[in-house]
C-alpha cells in the first residue's frame, strides 16, 4: 500500500532532551526497532548551539522548531528518507508558539505532519 492510500506510521515522544548524553543515539535505536516512518519529538531542549549534524538520525530527515522563550522546550520531526519532506510555513506564523509543520509526500497525495508542544 502506498503512502497516498493511507497515514504514515508515527512514533511520539517526550525525549526530556534530546541534547543529554547519547539521546540521540537511544532515538536512532528507538526509530530502528519501530521502523516508524514520521516521528514527532516533543522537549528536545535544542537550541542555536546545538546543529542539526548533532541531531542526526540516518535514514531520516530532521526538522526542527526551538523554544524561544525559556529554557527546554523544542519540537522535531523525523522523517524516513524513503519520503520527501519540507517545513511548512502560512503567513500568521508566530515564534511564540512551537508549533512545526512538515509536509510529508510519498506518492501523489501530501500527507501534513502538525505539531505543537506549548504556547
């Protein structure tokens, strides 16, 4: 069955920091037992120190959205490499709000990946 017929497999979870010591690697393990095809991160505690080479997770593509206004928070989502995905954007876009959007198209019908962690 092709993407365009149906939803992605999607794997949530509160990391509690993915910049704590081999989180990321703890991620990579997680993602390749379930072989999830989307997974939505919620308080990553990313931020401008930390690149996105930090908080790879290979065959997947990483997209991201910071806190900014207090310490923790952070949004991320993983996408398989076997689909294409981009950050979404609309015109009332307000950083105050972690709020991440990721169009994800494997086939003829985008799929749209929302997600807000706080406001």
């Amino acid at each position: 069955m092709q993407l365009k017929d149906r939803v992605p497999s999607v794997f949530v979870l509160n990391a509690a920091a993915l910049t704590k010591p081999h989180a990321v690697q703890q991620l990579n393990a997680d993602l390749n037992n379930c072989g999830c095809e989307v997974a939505v991160i919620t308080q990553t505690h990313c931020n401008t120190k930390h690149t996105d080479a930090m908080m790879n997770v290979p065959e997947y593509m990483f997209h991201r959205r910071d806190g900014q206004r207090r310490r923790g928070g952070g949004v991320a989502i993983y996408v398989s490499s076997m689909l294409q995905s981009a950050i979404g954007t609309y015109a009332a876009d307000d950083k105050r709000f972690e709020l991440l959007w990721v169009r994800v198209t494997g086939s003829a019908e985008p799929k749209v990946v929302k997600f807000c962690t706080r406001v």
